[in-house]
C-alpha cells in the first residue's frame, strides 16, 4: 500500500510539474524621460512644422504568451514644444490646443492587433480638447526585453497616426496650415 501511495504521490507531482506555466499579463508604467509624443503639419505649402510634448503619463499591459495587450496614455498638452516660448503660448489658445480648458490629452486602447509576436496596431480612443475620436497606431517597431542597465523588463515602440485638427475644434487656419496632422509617440515603459 506503501509503495502505491508513493507511486501516486509521484505521479501527481509529474503531473503538476508537466502542465504549461501561463504567462500573466505584465503591466508597464510609461517612462516619461524616453516617452516623446510628437505631432507635425504641412505649414503654409513651406515646410513641415516639427512639435511635441515633454510630459506623458500612463500604463501598457503586454501579455506576449496571449498575444493581448492594452495602452492607456496621458499627455499634458501645457508640455507642448514648438522650439519657441511665445509660439508654445500661441498654440495652447483656444484656437488650438485650449490648454486652460483642456489641460490632458488622451489615448486609451480598445484592441490590439497583432503580426506574429508582436503588435502592428493599436485602435483606440484619442480624447483632444475635448473632442473623443477612434484612431489606429500604426506600429512601425516593438521590443520587449529586460533593460541592459536596470535588468527591469521593458517593452518600447514607435507609432503613428493621423488626424484632422478640424474634426478637434483645432482647425484654425485651415487649410493654409494643413488640417491632416501626424501623431507619432515613441514609448518606453517598465514593467511594474
């Protein structure tokens, strides 16, 4: 009897150690020092105006094993660089941005699309003066891997999209100052 029990004892830890281990989804806090949204514009037929923002919040969930994922992002539009003091004053006013009144722009996922192991695109809301709109990040580059310095997981990736200031209540000057904008955001986040 002896010797069956411990046959069994033996068969279920064989057992338990022979079943898969599923990974969890990981969260990721953004790291606002290697986290730049950008957004440029054609500016009257002459060239393509360059801007971004310098504080940004929020979290990525990445899970690899399932192939699921979410983003949740927080930008201070008061961080807007232009590259001058008094043109970062003129487009967060009313016209553009409206800063008082709307202090926060927003991106919250709603699914993420993947191309093998890695994700190729983010749908989701973007929230910008106000105005809620769905979009899609084109993802041109993902990498998910322990940091060299740190040895925390992190995951980073480079995407875009673009939309019409008009279709925000942003759309002084338009068409002159072209209305499509693109969005761009490099993001670097670590795992929590």
């Amino acid at each position: 009897m002896k010797k069956l029990n411990r046959i069994a004892a033996t068969l279920a830890l064989a057992t338990l150690f022979a079943v898969p281990v599923m990974a969890a989804p990981a969260t990721y806090k953004v790291d606002g020092t290697h986290t730049f949204p950008r957004f440029s514009y054609l500016h009257f037929g002459y060239s393509t105006q360059l801007s971004s923002f310098s504080k940004t919040t929020g979290t990525v969930v990445f899970d690899a094993e399932a192939k699921t994922g979410s983003v949740d992002i927080v930008i201070d539009t008061k961080s807007v660089n232009t590259g001058f003091s008094d043109f970062n004053e003129h487009i967060q006013g009313e016209d553009f941005l409206d800063t008082t009144k709307y202090p926060q722009a927003t991106f919250k996922s709603s699914k993420v699309i993947f191309d093998g192991a890695k994700p190729s695109q983010i749908e989701g809301t973007l929230t910008l003066k106000g105005v809620s709109k769905n979009v899609t990040l084109t993802v041109t580059s993902f990498h998910s891997a322990p940091h060299p310095l740190s040895k925390k997981p992190v995951v980073g990736a480079n995407a875009f999209t673009i939309v019409k200031r008009t279709e925000f209540n942003a759309g002084k000057y338009a068409p002159y100052v072209g209305d499509e904008v693109r969005i761009d955001i490099a993001l670097e986040a670590v795992a929590q």
